[in-house]
C-alpha cells in the first residue's frame, strides 16, 4: 500500500485490510513482509533489467522505458473520458429505503439502519447496488439487513479506488466500466513510480 491509500482503510471506525478486508491494526510493522520485499528479485518491466523489489520505486521512477510500459497499459484499459461528469450517479451519499432519510455515507448508511431498522422485514432496493453500473434499481434484497452487512462492510470506492488511484488514474477511477483486473493491475504498477 502506498500512504494514501492505507490511511483511506484506516479511515473507518473499524479500520480494515483493503485486500483481504482483515482487521487492521495501526502501528504495528510487518517484519516478515519487510524481509521479503528485500530479499525478493523481480524484472523492470520496461528495461528488463533485475533488481530488488524495495528498489523498483525508485528505479521505475527514472526508467523511461519502464514508464512507456506503463502508459501503454493505461491506454489499453481507459476508455474515452467522458466530457459529462454530472452523468455519474452519486456513489457516495444515499437515502435509508426504509425512512428516505437522506445524506448517508456507506458506513453511516449501514449503522443506521442496524440501529433503528434492523427488526424491518419490508423489501427494499439497496441504494448501494442500484448506484453502480451493473446494480438493478428494481431488485428488492429479501433480507436488506444481511445484503448490508455481508456487501457493505467497506466501500466499494476505497477498495477499488482508494488514495492514491483517484490522483494518480482519475479516468481509471470514475470508470466502473472498465475491467477491474486490468484497471487493479494498472494501477498497481503505476504506484510503484508514484512517490
């Protein structure tokens, strides 16, 4: 992880990995993954040339080759950016379906409805879903409160988009059309360079 985007896991009141989405607990160094990014080899993808992984942050940073590979990768996965902002649905506030009380985040979204819907047995659209690309505004989730706590326990836009994406690929990062792998894999590499 770089800075930004772990201090984005680190933002929730139960911070959580943003790989595997295990408890984090700041403050405590990873020794053992320390050892291994500097006793692991690895290939510059642009100049081939072999080195250390805790050195290829700085050598991407001033290979050229290595940073043509990069944007190749970049045009391969972005599509045309769109001139329309104002055509991307809201993903980041959204209404209760139970009381349509308005303005929640995720999180906010999910703790309240714990608190004051969790015996309401109504099926209801999930705001979350119908918000992205491929969510249908018309599934009503039979039991709402299971859907949110077992989809909705971290955002999907820190996952995915976290930190450092959004400045380093903003096209990358307001596409959810584009494919994830491809986009994950692009914007991992990209962060090796970005210091």
């Amino acid at each position: 992880f770089c800075t930004p985007c772990l201090q984005e896991c680190l933002k929730p009141k139960k911070p959580v990995c943003g790989v595997c989405r295990s408890t984090l607990a700041p403050g405590s160094r990873a020794l053992d993954l320390e050892k291994q990014i500097e006793t692991t080899e690895t290939t510059c993808n642009g100049c081939n040339k072999k080195m250390y992984l805790s050195k290829m942050r700085s050598h991407a940073a001033s290979c050229s080759k290595y940073q043509n590979y990069i944007m190749e990768g970049v045009k391969a996965v972005t599509k045309e950016p769109l001139h329309n902002t104002r055509s991307f649905p809201n993903r980041f506030t959204f209404p209760c379906p139970y009381c349509s009380e308005k303005n929640f985040d995720q999180e906010g979204l999910v703790e309240h409805c714990k608190a004051l819907h969790s015996m309401d047995a109504k099926q209801v659209v999930c705001p979350i879903c119908a918000s992205m690309p491929w969510g249908d505004p018309n599934y009503r989730s039979a039991n709402f409160m299971e859907h949110l706590q077992r989809r909705h326990r971290f955002s999907y836009d820190t996952f995915v988009v976290g930190g450092c994406c959004s400045a380093a690929l903003p096209v990358l990062c307001q596409d959810y059309d584009a494919d994830e792998d491809d986009m994950m894999a692009q914007v991992l590499m990209r962060s090796l360079r970005d210091k």
